[in-house]
C-alpha cells in the first residue's frame, strides 16, 4: 500500500541521516552539519594539493600564476541542499558517488558500508532539497504562508 511505501522510505530516510552524521559515513565533516557545503573549506583539489606541498615557495607559485596559473584555491564540497549534483543526479549516480567518491576531489569512497546503508544515504541525500531549512524564504517564520 501507499502508506507503507511511504513509512518505508521516511524509515529509510532516517538510516541515511544517521549515516550522514555518523563516523562511518562522515558525510557532514566535509559538507557540513547543515548539508550547505560548509563544513570543511582548507582543502584543495588533487592537482592543487599536489602544487601546494611539493613547490618550495610561495614565490615560485606566484611566479606560476604570474606566466597564466589560476591562483590555488580550496575545493568546496557540494551544497546538498540545491538538489544538484557533480556526475548526476539519479539515485544510481548519487550511490556511485558515495560508494566510489570522485576523483580529483577530496571525496573518499567508501567501502565500509553496505550497499543497503549507502541506498539509506541517497534517500536521505535526495530528501534535502525539500526540506524547511533549504527553502530560505519559507524557514522565515513571518514569511510562511498560513496553512489550512
């Protein structure tokens, strides 16, 4: 029935959010405890990182951005709260993304869960977009619209 199908999910829902705060997952040490992208902001891309610990000196990297290498900058994890993902947006690209992570990204894969606790985090992960807080307009308590 509809009702169960629906209890399943919020079930399911549950599970990824405890994934997504727990030590196993870790997903908000990075993209932070609202899921906004904010939780890690000093870490760089792989061929950053690479530029940054191997140059022997700040000059030699301005000397680099001065012949046309874009400035080093931080990689931001994605706001999860947008609904727009890097490699997609299917619940089957979302579980890759964790099960793999992504390369040239600070994302790790992660092997230590179980297909169904990483199909737990993709609902969960899906979820956010359509929750209170990622609607800045209507988290707003005087700009709710009055509910029947």
């Amino acid at each position: 029935t509809r009702l169960s199908d629906e209890s399943v999910l919020a079930e399911s829902r549950q599970r990824g959010r405890k994934l997504f705060y727990g030590p196993v997952a870790n997903c908000f040490s990075c993209h932070g405890p609202t899921a906004l992208g904010d939780g890690q902001l000093g870490d760089y891309d792989q061929w950053t990182v690479e530029l940054v610990t191997k140059t022997p000196s700040q000059e030699l990297i301005d000397e680099y951005v001065s012949y046309g290498m874009p400035e080093p900058r931080n990689i931001r994890p994605r706001n999860l709260r947008q609904g727009v993902y890097r490699g997609g947006m299917r619940p089957l690209d979302l579980y890759w993304r964790i099960r793999n992570g992504m390369e040239g990204t600070p994302m790790p894969g992660n092997d230590k869960l179980k297909p169904e606790d990483i199909w737990h985090l993709v609902n969960y992960v899906q979820s956010l977009p359509y929750e209170q807080i990622s609607n800045p307009y209507e988290a707003v308590p005087e700009n709710r619209r009055e509910r029947n």
